[in-house]
C-alpha cells in the first residue's frame, strides 16, 4: 500500500484568496490524482498529474483555477485559486499502488471552507 | 460516458442484521472495480478490489462480489463499527487510470 500525506488537513480561507495543498506520498508513483469533494456528495476528479508533465484536467475544472505541480515522483501540489464560498469543499490527493496500478489509496484530504 | 450507481442511498441496521448494498455500473471496457469505506471528516479507505465476473473477496464482514453490471457488497453480523459511507468506483479499461465514483451508501448501524 502507499501512505499519503496531506497538508493541511483544514484551513479557513478570506474569499480571493489562494490556498495551496501538499501532498506527500511514501513511495515513487507514476500517476497521482486531485479529487474534490463537495459536501454531502461524492468524488469529482479535478485532474491527473504525471511527474514531467503538464496537469491534464477533467471538463469544468481549468489550470488557472486549480494550478497543480509535480516535480517528482512523490510530491504534487494543488493550488485553489482565487477562492469563492462554491469552493468549499474536502480536496483528496490519490495515488495507484506502485505495483500493477490496481489498487488506489487516498489521502486524509484538505477540508476548505471559503468565507 | 463511465458511470457509478449506488442504492440505498442510506440504509438503517441493527446489529447483526446482515445486508446488502449495490452498485451498478456502465464503463468502457472495466480494469476494475473499487469498494471504499469512508469516515466522516477523512479520506476514502481501500476495501477491495474486483477485475473480473465472478469474483468475491472477504474481509472480516464484508464481501464483494462482481457480476458483468453489478457488484454488491454483502455486509454479515454487522457492528456499529460498520457505521460509515461506503463508496464504489470503476476503473475503465482504457487508457485513464483514474476513478469514476458512486455517490455512496451511508450506513448506520444501531446497538
């Protein structure tokens, strides 16, 4: 399995704000993920970020809104950008098990209220 | 278009009465399925993964199991420590790796 960090686990953010969440993984992945969480609903994939490679990001999500880094195999930010009340939600960071890509673990995740 | 459905939308037990939640699912070509359990204010736990018709895994009291349309997950002798928001996924078998969820059951189990 892999272990995932998050940072933060929660923050309390001014509208027109940016935040940027961190996630940490304990081995070399090829692929992680972004996902939001919208209260009471499920997971909506924002984007998929490959190490070397730019962000490629699902339909209603765009970079200069959720900007994402990966500079290496076991780190990627993601960046909430210019924030309104609508993006208050659980952001979650994802990776596939290193072996197979068969199984796929979460991070604790980012739980942002706008105000 | 991949697609996750998951009925009950809640569902209500006491202890030790033995259920079943469903998930139906439409993807191209299926790699696999996942079965999470989620707390409250946390991130999604791995249960299981499914590849393929026919195939069941177990662990503790729970079990999966996966038809061509379907999986279900068969809750036995349940506790409250069952208590939680289990969410289903699809894998589609093309090249994106990444999951297509369900909106999840919210189970509750009573002492």
């Amino acid at each position: 399995s892999a272990v995932i960090s998050q940072k933060p686990s929660r923050d309390i953010c001014q509208r027109g704000t940016s935040l940027t969440i961190q996630c940490q993984v304990d081995s070399q992945v090829t692929m992680m993920f972004w996902y939001r969480q919208q209260p009471g609903q499920s997971l909506t994939l924002i984007a998929t970020a490959n190490q070397g490679s730019e962000a490629t990001y699902e339909s209603g999500f765009v970079i200069d809104k959720f900007p994402i880094s990966r500079p290496n195999l076991t780190f990627s930010t993601l960046t909430v950008s210019n924030m309104s009340p609508e993006d208050s939600s659980i952001y979650l960071c994802s990776v596939l098990s290193p072996l197979g890509n068969t199984e796929a673990f979460f991070g604790q995740g980012t739980r942002l209220t706008v105000v | 278009e991949d697609q996750v459905t998951q009925s009950p939308e809640a569902l209500r037990l006491q202890e030790g009465e033995s259920s079943s939640l469903n998930c139906s699912y439409t993807v191209s070509g299926l790699r696999g399925l996942f079965w999470y359990r989620q707390d409250p204010g946390k991130g999604p736990e791995f249960l299981f993964t499914l590849y393929s018709a026919g195939e069941e895994k177990e662990k503790e009291r729970l079990k999966a199991t996966l038809t061509k349309k379907e999986s279900f997950l068969h809750i036995t002798a349940p506790k409250p420590e069952d208590s939680a928001t289990y969410l289903c996924a699809v894998q589609a078998g093309t090249g994106r790796r990444a999951l297509t969820f369900g909106s999840g059951t919210r189970l509750q189990v009573q002492p």
